[in-house]
C-alpha cells in the first residue's frame, strides 16, 4: 500500500470515528479516487515492465499481489545424525592447497594473450544476482577491475600456472524435497570463483576458435550450437539405418 492510499484511508478512519457525515463522505470519496489511482499507476508500471521484457519486476508484482512466500524448508530438528552424515559426504571433496608445482621458463612465440576489451566483453555478460564464489568478490567490483584482471589472466597465461586461491570452491547442499530422508535428498551446488569462470570462457574461446573446420562429425562438444540432443539423434538414426 503507497504512502498516499494510507493517509487517505488514515483521513477516512479519523472523521469516521469524529462522526462527522459530510467530512466521512469526502473522505470515503478520496479514498476510492486514492485507490483507483493507484491501481492504474500500478498496472502502468506492470505494463512498461512487460514491454521491456523485464520478467523479474512482472513476477515480483504477481507474487506481491497474491501474497506468495516462498517456503525454506529445513531439516528437522534434532536430527543430528543426518547433519554428520551430510557433513562427511561433501567434507570428502575438500582438500589442502597445495603449492604449485614449478614449471621451467615456458619460450613459445605464439602464446595466447587476451585483451583488456575482451575480458570487459566478458565481465558485461555475467549475472550481477549470481552469488560469488570463495573469495567473497562481487561482479560488480570486477566489471570496474578490468584492466588488473587482463594484466593477472596475460601473467597467468605466461608462467603457465593458476594461483591456488582460484582453484577452491564452496560446495553448498540445496534441499530437493521438503523432507529429508537421506543424502540423495540434497544436490551439491560447487560456488567457484567467478574470475576462475570468465579465465576459463576466455581461453575456452580461444580454443574453439583454433579448431580446424573439417572436424570430427562425430565431435559434439564444445561446438557451437551442437546439443547432447543432437548425439542421441545421431546414434537412434545409426542404429535404426543398420536395423533396416
């Protein structure tokens, strides 16, 4: 409810209790004005968030409206024998850092280099509501650090190493159903570094693009617009051609 429904409707509960006829029936009569004001300012709103495709605004006014709230279902309480087991079964992937090993002066002419325009490409694209990794660095304080993080990708590229803090990551277990039962009941989310993630897109890029076109047939990853849908395509046309 705005600011200005509330004190009409205050205005409108105040002359009622004064007892006042005339003054109740002009507060009565701006309170509905008030309110069906309101309502068409509100569905002008929806409305311009629905033509500039911005479906989050539109699905917090629905749930605003219907009063929805989401339901965080958590384990039972007292249960602490699940709360061990789950804590051993993701402890098993946590494991010491350890010192990168030394790798001899790497002397090649056509090392991979990527430029600051490419990683501010990058950093464009990523998802600002995305939770950060291990290090606690939000996407927006590395959209303003492009220049450092071409500078530590190029150095890293070079000595051919990746610094051990952007290999971690914090595994999170998410409840799948509301009742928990046993391990299976709860999907591990791994939480990487986000600048681990847009090194990785980089070179990934570059990879691909160093690929020679008469690939594989057969080669459906890592291609461009090429789906796992497209492999069990590919062998049901096989097997059904060798049953013919």
């Amino acid at each position: 409810m705005i600011r200005e429904v509330q004190s009409l409707l205050k205005a409108r509960n105040t002359t009622f209790r004064c007892g006042d006829g005339a003054f109740y029936t002009i507060a009565r009569a701006n309170l509905k004005r008030g309110v069906r004001e309101a309502k068409a300012a509100y569905r002008r709103r929806i409305k311009d968030h629905l033509r500039s495709n911005n479906t989050r605004q539109v699905w917090q006014g629905v749930q605003h409206i219907t009063g929805y709230k989401s339901s965080n279902s958590s384990a039972a309480e007292g249960d602490t024998s699940l709360a061990e087991e789950l804590n051993i079964f993701f402890a098993r992937f946590e494991a010491t850092p350890t010192a990168a090993p030394s790798h001899p002066p790497f002397h090649n002419r056509n090392i991979l280099m990527v430029e600051e325009c490419e990683v501010r490409r990058l950093m464009r694209k990523v998802n600002p509501r995305k939770a950060a990794g291990p290090d606690g660095v939000a996407e927006w304080v590395l959209k303003a650090c492009v220049d450092q993080l071409a500078i530590i990708f190029n150095q890293s590229l070079s000595q051919a190493t990746v610094p051990s803090c952007l290999k971690s990551s914090i595994i999170v277990p998410l409840l799948k159903n509301s009742i928990t039962n046993s391990l299976n009941d709860f999907h591990p989310v791994a939480l990487t570094s986000v600048i681990m993630k847009s090194f990785g897109k980089l070179v990934q890029s570059h990879i691909i693009a160093c690929l020679p076109a008469d690939l594989e047939p057969f080669q459906f990853a890592y291609k461009a617009k090429v789906s796992t849908e497209d492999t069990v395509a590919t062998a049901l046309h096989a097997a059904l051609t060798y049953l013919e």
